[in-house]
C-alpha cells in the first residue's frame, strides 16, 4: 500500500495543530495518553537511531537527543543540557519546547515533551525510567526541567 508522503508539505505542520491535539486529550481523558505518546516516540527514537542500551553518559545523550529533536532535527525542542545526579537519575533543561509554545499556566504542562524524554532515556540506557517536571516555562521559567530517574525495581 502507498503511505502518503506529503511532497509539497513535507514533515512538519503547525504547533497550532498540536497544542489543539495536546489540549483536547488532556480534556478528555487526562495526561496519561500524552505522556504515553511521548515515551512510545522518545523510545522509538533511540530505536531508529540504533543506539539501544548504548550509553549513560549525559553528555553524548544530550548531543545525540539535541541532533534528533533541535533545531537540526524535528524542532520538538532545544536539549540544553543533560545532567547526570547519580546512576540512572537525570535532570533534562530545555528551552522553545512545542508542549509549551504560546501556553500560560499555573502548573508544568510539557506532558508530551516529557514522554519523550523519559523513553528516549529509558531506551538509551537501557534503564526503566519515570519522571516529572520541576520548573516549566509556561509558568515562566527560563526553561523547562524534568527529573527523570530509574524506576525502583
Ligand atoms: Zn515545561
């Protein structure tokens, strides 16, 4: 079967589209689906990147996840820095994130954005990994960060 692959449009529309596709299942049926999304594209990332359980070293996976999702990549957002606290725990720092475009809100919003980084970093490392987000820039931070860390077995 053909896919279609847009030949005038290409890959990328509108945050508009996103923010109402974001917003309206976070409506409807909480933050989970979104989040679920989220980690399903981060690890599928890492996947297609082949680099499965292939590091835990902050510094190549903030220039590997920069690549793929900054401004050279599908602009989800810029990875500013990866900060390793202690063996499988990391504090993620990033800025324009699309969960947060033209957003104001009195709580961290970036549900998607957040998704993606837990499974990208659950893929990478090969370690089972949970997260939330402590500073958000729709509440007016300078940027967005998320604790991301094992999942206690
Ligand atoms: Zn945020």
């Amino acid at each position: 079967m053909a896919t279609n692959e847009r030949p005038t449009l290409g890959n990328f529309m509108s945050l508009t589209c996103f923010q109402y596709l974001r917003v309206g299942t976070e409506e409807v049926a909480d933050r989970a689906p979104i989040v679920a999304s989220g980690r399903k594209r981060g690890y599928d990332l890492i996947e297609s990147l082949q680099l499965l359980g292939a590091s835990e070293d902050s510094g190549l996976i903030q220039s590997k996840l920069e690549e793929a999702l900054g401004a050279k990549g599908t602009r989800l957002c810029l990875v500013k820095s990866i900060i390793q606290k202690s063996k499988g725990s990391y504090e993620v720092h990033l800025a324009e994130g699309a969960c947060t475009a033209g957003q104001v809100s009195s709580t961290p919003i970036c549900a998607f954005t957040l998704g993606v980084f837990i499974g990208a970093l659950h893929a990478i490392t090969g370690i089972p990994m949970r997260g939330h987000e402590v500073a958000c820039v729709a509440c007016g931070s300078k940027e967005c960060i998320y604790v991301i860390e094992a999942v206690a077995l």
